[in-house]
C-alpha cells in the first residue's frame, strides 16, 4: 500500500532559520496522522511544504504519489485543506461559497453536503465574515468534506475553538475516517489522542518519533522503582530512560523504550534490593512533555558541552 | 472553460461596485469628450453662461481621459488581488485552481470590463466626430494594443507582484517619484538631447514581452521575487543602456551621410538678416547659453521639402581651441520649403561662450535632415462651418476678428487616432472678387502653418480615439504688419498639402569669420 504521505530528507530554510531539518515521514493510508510539537516547531512549514505552499529547500515530499512541488490545480480535487488562518473568501455567504467550491470538484456529493450543513448547523445566508470563528471553521470543514477527498490535511484546527465546536468537528472527521487519510497538527493532545491512529512528535524541525498510537502508548511508561535506602541518581542510564530523578528512596522516570517481558527483568537485575517496581500507562499529553523536556535538557546539555568544548580549547 | 467562466462569473458578482464606477466614467467620457471640438465661441457670449459650461464641459473632458485609467487602476488591482500571488495563506493555493484558468478568467473579466467598454467608447467616439469606425478598424485595434502594452498589462504584472491596492499603489507612485527626479535631473544637467526618429514597434514588443513574462513567472511559479526582479531590474537595464549609448550612435543609424554620387542635395547657407538682432540668451538650466543662427536652404525642388530635425556644433577658434557639442534637437523641427529663412537654435556651456564671444570663429553644424514631397494638395473654400482636409481630419473653423484690420482664423481640428500626416495648411486671403476696393498695398497675405507628423503608426498611445488640435491662421503680414481684410469680402480658401517622406540624410553648413552673439 502506498503512503499518502512521505518525505524523505525533507528541509526547510528561511534564511538562517532551519524550520525543517532532514525530514523523513511516512503517513500511511488511511491513517489519522497527527504531527504534535511545540509553537515554532516546524509543524505548519512541514504542511505547507506538504501543500505546495512552500517550496522545499531540500529532499522531496510526495502526496498521494505526487511530488510536492508539481501538486497544482486537478491534484486539490483529491485533497481537503483546512488551515486555522486560512483566508477565506468573506465576501460570500456559507451558500455560496459551497456553490463556488462545488463547481471545482467533479466529484462533489450534494448529500454530503446536505448532512455536513445540518450537522454543522451553517447559517447558508450569512457572509463568512460575519460568523464566529468556530463557524467559519465550520464552514471551511464542509467545504473541504464535501468532496470527499482521499487526504484531508488540517493546520492546527482546533485551535481557540470552543469543546462544543471541537467535538462537532472531531465528529465530522471521524465520520470521514473510514474512506481518507486524515493529517493534522495540533496542540490539542487530549482530543488528539482520542481519534489519532498515528503520531509524529516534531521538535526544532526535527521528527523525534513517529507512530501508531498503541505501539506508542505501550512503548511509554511511567516507571516508579521504590529502593531499600536513599540513594543518587546511578549513572549510565540507558537513554530510554527520559526524566529520571529521585527523591529519598524513590526513582522515577519515563520508560521510553518498555517492554512487558525485558523491560522488568532489565530493572530487577539493575536494582536487585528494589522494594517495588511500577510501570503505569501514559498520557499522551504526559509523553509529550516527557519527550519535550527531555529534548529540551538534551539540547541545553549538548550546547553546555560545546561551550566547555570552546573554552577549553 | 467551465473553471474560466466559473472564476469569471464570481468576480463579476463581486466586484459590480468597481465595474459600475469604471463603466460610468466611460460613459461620461463619451459624453463629454465631444465638446473638445465644438468650434470656439466667437460672439463674444464666452463669458456667459454658455461659454463657461462649455469650458467647464471640456476641462471635466480633459480630466475624464487620466480618471478612465485611473479606474482601470482599481479594477486591475482588484480583480488580480482577488487570487493574490503573494502570500500563503490564500484559499485559492489548495482548491484546484489551474494557473492558466485563473489567468485566462482574468483577462476575460479585462475583456468583458475593460477593453469592449472602451472599444464601444472609441468607436462611439469617433461617431460624434464624424469618422466612421469600421473605416479605422486597425488603428482602433492598435490602439488597444498600444493600451495593453503600455497601460493595462504593466498594471496586471504590478498587481501580481503586489499583495493589495494600497501596496500596488505605493509602488506605483515610487515608480512615477524615480521617473520624475530622472527627468528633473536630466533638465538640470541641461544639455538638450536629441529628438531621435520614430523607434518603431521595438518599444511596443519590449513592454509587451517583459510584462507578459512578468504575469507568466508569476502565475505559473508565484516565485514573487524573480518577477520583481523582472520586472524592476529589466527597464532599469534597458534605461541605463540607453543612457550609456551616446546619441550620436541612433542619429548616425538614423541618418546616414549622404552616399557618394547620391543626386543634388539640398545646400544651407547662413543668412543673418541685417534688420533682425540676433542675441545670444541665457538658459536657466545648466549655466547654458543659447544661439540663434539664421539659414537659408538653397536646391529645394518646388514640393519637395527639407526638415531640420537636430543639430551639432563645432566650433574652432584661433589657437587651436576647439568645441564640439552633442547632437541637440531642433525643437519643434525647422521646415524649409523653397527660399524659406529659418532659425537654428543650439546650446552651449556658458564658460565656452565667455571664452569664445569676441573670437573670429569657425563654426560647422551638421544638420540632421529629413527629406518630405508633396503629394496632395486640396483647396476647400472657408465657409465658416466644418472643413474636412484628406487625410488630415476635420477642422471646424470661425473667424475671429483681431481689431478692425486684422483677423485670424481659428481651426479646431480632430484626426482619428493619430496625429495627421505632415500637412501644410495654407489661407489665402486676398480675394479679386471682392467688390469694395482694396487698399494699397494688398497683394494678398498667405499664412501658413505645418501640422501634423512626417512619419505615424496606425493609431498612437491614448484612450480618446480624436486627436484634437487648434492652431489659428492669421492675415496679418510678417512682422506684425497688419493687412486689411474688409468685412464684406468672402471669406478665404484653405488650402492642405500633404507631405510624405522621401529620406533622412545629415546636411552640413560651415561659416567663416563667425562670432558669437552677443549676449541679450
């Protein structure tokens, strides 16, 4: 099976700034891909990239087996993009919006339509510019369904939007799901993790990971080793171990490579006089900011180094 | 086809506010243009009621030929920056837009918006001042490729490299700023440059290619920065090409010396009249000082017709002191028919002048000349009403007394499209059938005037399709000696020669023992 996304070695500069670095992403089809990482990290470039929007500095992007830059005019009739600042056409009203939409996509299904106005409950006769922006992205989510195109890719959709207006449009994604490729980024990792079958964790235009979602959630645990006496954090610790830190007789850190057969054997022949060991199921959110931190610290770390580095020399 | 008429249509809907504005001031174009050529008003009501509106009338009409481009101006900007190029966050970029489509839906709302309006003005146009427009067909199809060349298309490629009006306007107007401090510059560096001949259609295909590629590059790559640079840096290069390459290069091209054995060429000859005080004269640009050389051109054949177009100086004076100047145009060219006495004008530094003003000189100026012959002559009698020159136009006329000796006669004259052809436009207004006796001494005065230009394509640059010209003919004599012209005599013949051109050669003429005039 194709992917309905790959990038291989994909970079982005602005000037100095590298907003993608050494890119390589495959989204499989039919999958609900969601890229998450910090403001700035690069998730917005990576999908306007994707788009066409932006020309890559290097590598290449393929979308639905097209090349990135060559992505024009019929290929948008297979694809739904929904930005949280795209510029609409405000002068027109929901109606004729759909109606001017409508003419560009062969394919376009009026009955689908039909039901995404009623669920979405849009004012037809209303200018864009005069609805909320919950509605407005309303809008923009039928007129990107309508034609039931085989990528949907989403820039931060949820965004400022209120959880009545989130659900609806969870909803009307998750209806779709079933027959497209659905590619968002988000910060919203609680309703991420929640209809997300895959997740790519990008950091500083770099992908950290990228995965199913249950082969992630297992993979991630948050490990609690209860010692006989207090002592300092050992070293040499795997670098799997995310986060570790002690406190009296307890370490704690973030298990990022768990496996349910080696990975307490591995403890118990580390910490033999252990008391109890514990490994509970995380978050997305708490794996997130684990992995976060943890580049984070890394990153601050190699740069305390290179600067030891210049110093000294 | 379907997406062109589909983006088409929506932009009509959305912008009929513009579309009406631009179509109104069509429409009062049309209406009001066709007082520029009511005949003057000679009873004497011009400062009346009737005189001012009509006045008001014709400068409103003035107005109206910037304010039509002007609207253009927003309708360009708004119907490119509806599918803006510049920017990332545009619906259009990720809905299927072809970039040939969007392109095409823009020229077809130009067309439909822009060009018919204006071509059904023209012909309307031309209708009210009496041409018949199928007859000008191609020049009112010029015409429109000369607008799209120089106005309309340079607009579109503005737009697509600018994001909004208000930014397309600024550059616009920084534009018009660089052009105005080039021009201010050049006048006050003050040599005068020479008036070189008709470029022909190599201008035209310049600016048609360089913003069509404009409008390419960007709809097709939106890579917004290589059409900038396309657009800026290419005029930019060809001005400083044409700044580096000396006149004398295109004159040279454009007037060839005369070719051994060529046939009996016209002669010049310096002719100081001794009853006229010829002075030399400052120039307030570029500490300059202006001569005035009277010549005469021998070896004309009768119809044939010599134009002195530019000149160049050089000046040898005792000592071995030597000047030579650049070619400087003859403003508003010299014509010499047989025996006529003209006076060449050239520039030189002010310090060269104190240098050489008491000096016996040896001066050479070598004309740059353009040979015409007649070709038509048609006499019309002067009725007081319209008059129609072949070729030349139509020309209402009135008769305004000057006193009660003298009288002028007052042409409003319109050409479709274009400048007439070089007309010489004559009045004789002895008449031996007038029955009161003619006062001594009435030989008959003939006054003339030269109209029109040697050499013109099917249509020149504009939006009015008439090119409307006054010139009036006076019967007074040279030198302000007024002749009488009664009052109950018929009113004089007008007589139109049309000339064509035979050639373009460079004319020289040395005078000895030359010295500079003195200073008035």
């Amino acid at each position: 099976m194709n992917p309905a996304i790959s990038t291989q070695s994909l970079s982005k500069r602005f000037g100095r700034t590298v907003a993608v670095d050494g890119l390589n992403l495959t989204v499989p089809e039919g999958a609900i891909y969601a890229l998450v990482g910090a403001n700035g990290a690069g998730k917005t470039t990576i999908i306007k990239v994707l788009m066409n929007i932006f020309p890559p500095t290097a590598g290449r992007a393929d979308v639905l087996g097209i090349n990135s830059r060559k992505l024009a005019g019929k290929a948008f009739t297979r694809i739904g993009y929904v930005s949280e600042n795209q510029e609409m056409p405000d002068w027109m009203t929901v109606g004729a919006m759909l109606d001017y939409f409508r003419a560009f996509y062969p394919q376009w299904d009026r009955t689908l339509e039909q039901q995404l106005i009623r669920q979405f409950d849009l004012p037809l006769k209303r200018k864009l510019k005069h609805l909320s922006r919950g509605m407005k992205m309303k809008a923009a989510f039928a007129s990107s369904l309508s034609y039931r195109p085989a990528l949907i890719v989403l820039d931060e959709p949820f965004s400022g939007l209120d959880p009545l207006v989130r659900d609806e449009l969870i909803e009307g994604l998750i209806e779709r799901a079933p027959e497209t490729t659905i590619f968002l980024s988000s910060h919203d990792l609680a309703e991420i993790e929640t209809f997300s079958s895959h997740v790519g964790y990008l950091e500083r235009g770099r992908l950290l990971f990228s995965e199913e979602m249950s082969v992630l959630a297992n993979r991630f645990r948050e490990v609690t080793v209860t010692l006989e006496s207090p002592s300092p954090l050992p070293g040499n610790l795997p670098d799997s171990w995310l986060q570790p830190q002690t406190a009296d007789c307890v370490l704690r850190f973030v298990h990022s490579d768990f496996n349910e057969e080696s990975s307490p054997r591995e403890l118990a022949e580390r910490f033999p006089s252990a008391r109890d060991v514990s490994f509970d199921p995380m978050s997305l959110r708490a794996i997130f900011l684990a992995v976060a931190k943890s580049a984070r610290d890394r990153a601050s770390s190699g740069q305390d180094h290179a600067a030891i580095k210049e110093n000294a020399a | 086809m379907k997406q062109i008429l589909h983006i088409f249509a929506k932009d009509a809907r959305r912008f009929w506010p513009e579309i009406l504005l631009s179509l109104a001031i069509t429409v009062a174009f049309v209406r009001l243009y066709a007082n520029q050529w009511l005949p003057l008003d000679t009873s004497g009501r011009s400062q009346a009621g009737v005189g001012m509106v009509q006045s008001l009338s014709q400068r409103f009409a003035v107005a109206l030929v910037f304010l039509v481009p002007l609207s253009w101006w927003l309708l360009i900007s708004r119907v490119i920056h509806a599918e803006r190029l510049i920017g990332t966050t545009q619906f259009w970029l990720t809905r299927p837009y072809e970039w040939k489509k969007l392109l095409a839906a823009k020229l077809i709302f130009l067309l439909a918006f822009l060009y018919l309006p204006i071509f059904i003005a023209q012909c309307l146009i031309l209708v009210a001042a009496g041409f018949h427009p199928f007859l000008y067909l191609p020049g009112l199809l010029y015409n429109l490729l000369l607008i799209t060349g120089y106005l309309v298309l340079p607009l579109v490629a503005l737009a697509s490299v600018t994001s909004n009006f208000a930014r397309m306007t600024l550059t616009l107007l920084g534009i018009f700023l660089c052009i105005a401090c080039i021009f201010a510059v050049a006048l006050f560096v003050g040599s005068p440059g020479a008036s070189t001949p008709n470029q022909g259609h190599v201008p035209l295909i310049l600016a048609l290619c360089l913003c069509l590629s404009v409008i390419a590059v960007q709809y097709a790559t939106r890579k917004v920065w290589h059409a900038r640079l396309l657009l800026f840096a290419f005029p930019v290069l060809f001005f400083c090409i044409g700044a580096v390459i000396p006149d004398r290069v295109s004159i040279e091209r454009a007037y060839p010396q005369p070719a051994n054995g060529a046939g009996a060429q016209p002669q010049l000859e310096y002719r100081p009249d001794p009853h006229i005080l010829y002075g030399a004269y400052s120039l307030p640009a570029g500490n300059r000082m202006g001569i005035a050389v009277p010549i005469q051109a021998t070896g004309i054949a009768e119809g044939d017709l010599l134009i002195l177009d530019d000149v160049r100086v050089a000046i040898e004076a005792p000592g071995g002191f030597r000047w030579d100047s650049a070619w400087q145009s003859l403003y508003g060219n010299l014509h010499l028919p047989v025996d006529k006495k003209v006076t060449a004008n050239f520039t030189m530094p002010g310090a060269v002048y104190k240098k050489l003003k008491n000096l016996p000189l040896r001066v050479h100026l070598t004309f740059a000349s353009t040979q015409a012959r007649a070709v038509k002559a048609t006499t019309v009698p002067f009725s007081g009403r319209e008059v129609t020159g072949p070729d030349f136009g139509i020309c209402s006329t009135a008769l305004l007394p000057l006193g009660s000796v003298a009288a002028n006669i007052e042409f409003s004259c319109r050409s479709a499209l274009r400048e007439a052809p070089l007309t010489h436009v004559s009045v004789a207004w002895s008449d031996p059938h007038c029955a009161q006796p003619q006062p001594e001494p009435w030989q008959g005065v003939q006054n003339i005037g030269w109209r029109g230009a040697i050499e013109s394509d099917p249509a020149q640059f504009g939006i009015s399709p008439v090119v409307v010209e006054r010139f009036s003919l006076t019967n007074t004599g040279g030198y302000l000696q007024l002749q009488r012209v009664p009052s109950s005599c018929p009113l004089p013949a007008v007589t139109f020669t049309q000339y064509k051109l035979v050639g373009r050669t460079q004319t020289g003429l040395s005078i000895n023992d030359y010295h500079l005039p003195a200073h008035q």
